[in-house]
C-alpha cells in the first residue's frame, strides 16, 4: 500500500496526535507544514508524531548506550518509512524525493541518528530498486522495505572518501563467482545490518572499472573492524568491513559490470538530499528548544526572551532554517524532475544547509548557557550528530574544487557520467 494511501487511513483512525502541537510554530514562516499539500501534510504530521513518541523518548538512552534499535525502526517501516521512494510492487511506498525530505526532516526531530540510518538504508534499498534485476528487486526489496533485513552502503574506504573513482577493493571474476578482497571504513550499520551494497573494482582504474555487488552478512571471507567510538550518530554502529577473498555469487551484482561508480553517484545525489533533511529536523528542534529556554531563564529580573539581540539571533537562525529549507527542496523536486541541473542543485543544497544546520543547533546550544553543554539537554545532542553531515555523503568543497577547473562559469556534469 502506497504510503498517501496508508496514512490517510491511519490518521482517521487516530485522529490529532500531539506532535503537531509539541514541535509546531503554527502560523510561521518557519514551520515545515507551510507550502506542502494536504497530503503531504498528512504524512508529515505522521512522522512527527512518530519522532515524538517513539523516537524522542529514547534519544538520549539510545546515544548514552550506543543501541541500534532494530524494533523501532520495523515500527517506523510499517508506517512505509523502510522504502520512501521504492515502487510499490516490491513493497516501497513510491513517494517523490520532495516527499522523502519532509518525513525524513519531520523524524529527525525525534532521534537524528536514527533517522540518518534509516536514510541510508532508504538509499540501499532504492539502488536496488532502480537497477537491479526483477528477480533481485523481488528478492531483496521487500524484506528491506518492512525492515525484516537491514542494509549497509560500502563506497568509503581507508584511503578514499571523497576520491571514490580511486577505490581498491577488487572483485575478480573466478567462474560464477566474484573473489572480494578489500575493506571498507566508516559503514553505518556495519557488523549488525543484513545486506551490504558493495561498490568494487572489477576492470580497470578508474570510474569505469567499479561495479556494484550486493554481499550477505556471514558470507565467507567477510568479517568485520571494531565498533568505532564516535561523537555522535551513536544509535547506528559503525564498523570497517573487511573482505579476504570473499565469494560473490554473479548473481549478486546490481547492474553490468563498470555501472557501480554511476550507480553510487546516483544513489548519493539522493543521499545528499535525505542528509540534509536530518539537519534541517535537528535545526528545527534547536530553534525550538532555544526559543523555550529563553521563555522561562531569567537574568536580570526579567526573561531572556525579552533581550533584543536574543530575539535578532532567533530571527537570523529562522532566516537561516528557512533558507535552507527551500533550497533542500528545490533541490529535491529537481532531482525526481530529472532536470539537467539537479546534480549541482543537490550538492549546493546540501553544502548550505548541513553547514547553516549547524550554526543553528550551536547556536541554539550557546543560548541555554551551561544548561546547554550538559547531557539532560537535547540541544547538545542535536550538535554532536548533525556535525558529522558536513563530512559524509561527499565533501561539497571538494566537488565545487573540482568543477571550477572546468570554468568559470557555474556549470556542473552530472556525477553520475562516467566518461
């Protein structure tokens, strides 16, 4: 059941949740609901909802213990949260991209960490979707979709991030069968998801050379580096994979051989728009909590809420959310319009708004004072994991270095040509 479809019902059925209430600055210029149609509303109010109430509660517990919570996230899927923007015929929701940013900005308010996994695993899943066999797609993607199997993205290696046409990992073709040797560092999920989007060298140096395997959890010659001990994004594990002549089945790659690099460009520019989704939910919330904060501390016989150059930095971190909101959009619906610029829309989008996200929740964080740095406070977490969204999914610097050799002018090739 498409997602639009399901959540009309489920909202009949329940009638008003509080998370509307809780988390919206009604009749603002800044509040998420404006613009949106009254469908998109409607899931919009589901996922706050569920931040709200399955999400937020945990939060902190989630980061202080470092728990991936697998029974969350299927609750979350049965909401049509495990395949946004998959076909509905192997279980997907079949949402747009603009779609897909709203629910993902509406649940980072609840937990970031959480809902960042959950982003990547969307971009697992719709890989599939998208270039798979039918016979894969049938396969993989509705286990995916209701979150019975979770899934890795693995393009990041020791020695390349934001070079990923320069990746080592080989896969040799021996019979039916690719021999995998390599490792992968940084892999949210890794060691505790299911199934692992593997991109790989199997011809030559070069964009053209990689191609993109789809590797189980327990296969042979697959291990994985320790749990990495991170600032933030600690409800997701991280581990390096490790590969030592790890037999592939054929079957199991995504695509011809050579498609991986232009599969995994395509999958990031989606990514890139969900990532900085998550940031403009933890703004979002910051402006939120910053604004009740200064409602109820006093100094100086009065509420902070009355101090004029309080009141300007609220306004600059509205300019600042709403800015960044719009651009993440546009953004989004030129991607699922794919239009020519979409590529060089999705990099912007996401260089301004992880970058103004930030400033926002650290803000937001200075305004409570010392409350702020304390750990019983959301605002500090908000800051710890939305910092690491300027580094992933591509550093944007790099990309916009890369361009300007080409010109002067602002003219962008799309990421995911490989010639």
């Amino acid at each position: 059941m498409a997602l639009g479809r399901l959540v009309g019902a489920v909202l009949r059925a329940r009638g008003p949740g509080p998370a509307v209430r809780t988390l919206r600055l009604t009749h603002s210029c800044v509040d998420p609901a404006v613009g949106l149609t009254d469908e998109q509303k409607e899931f919009q109010k589901m996922a706050f909802d569920f931040a709200s109430n399955e999400l937020a509660p945990h939060m902190a517990e989630w980061d202080q213990k470092e728990t991936f919570p697998v029974e969350t996230m299927r609750k979350a899927a049965r909401l049509g949260f495990g395949g946004i923007y998959v076909q509905p015929d192997v279980g997907g929701s079949g949402l747009s991209r603009l779609d897909t940013s709203i629910i993902f900005e509406a649940l980072s308010t609840g937990c970031v960490s959480t809902t960042a996994y959950i982003s990547i695993h969307n971009m697992c899943v719709w890989m599939i979707d998208t270039f798979g066999s039918q016979e894969q797609r049938q396969q993989h993607c509705p286990v995916l979709c209701n979150m019975e199997r979770f899934a890795s993205y693995c393009l990041t290696e020791p020695g390349s991030g934001s070079d990923a046409a320069s990746l080592l990992t080989t896969a040799k073709l021996e019979g039916d069968h690719y021999i995998l040797n390599g490792s992968k560092a940084f892999i949210s999920g890794g060691g505790d998801t299911d199934l692992y989007v593997v991109m790989c060298r199997t011809g030559d140096k070069g964009p053209k050379g990689i191609s993109c395997l789809l590797v189980e959890r327990g296969t042979s010659g697959m291990s994985f580096g320790k749990k990495e001990k991170k600032i933030g994004w600690n409800s997701q594990p991280t581990r390096a994979v490790i590969f030592e002549d790890c037999a592939v089945p054929v079957t199991n790659r995504i695509g011809k051989e050579g498609d991986g690099f232009s599969i995994a460009m395509k999958g990031l520019n989606g990514g890139r728009i969900n990532i900085a989704s998550c940031s403009l939910g933890a703004a979002y919330a910051s402006i939120l909590l910053a604004r009740d904060h200064l409602k109820v501390r006093r100094q100086f016989g009065e509420p902070l809420a009355n101090s004029q150059y309080l009141q300007f930095r609220l306004a600059e971190m509205a300019t600042g959310l709403l800015a960044a909101r719009l651009m993440v959009r546009n953004a989004a619906s030129a991607l699922q319009a794919g239009r020519e610029d979409a590529v060089a829309l999705c990099s912007m989008a996401k260089l301004f708004a992880t970058d103004e996200c930030f400033t926002i929740c650290n803000q937001a964080l200075q305004m409570h004072g010392g409350y702020g740095y304390l750990k019983d406070y959301a605002v500090q977490q908000f800051v710890r994991d939305i910092r690491v969204h300027q580094i992933l999914e591509g550093t944007e610097r790099l990309f916009f270095l890369f361009h300007s050799k080409k010109g002067t002018s602002f003219h962008f090739e799309c990421a995911g040509k490989t010639e």
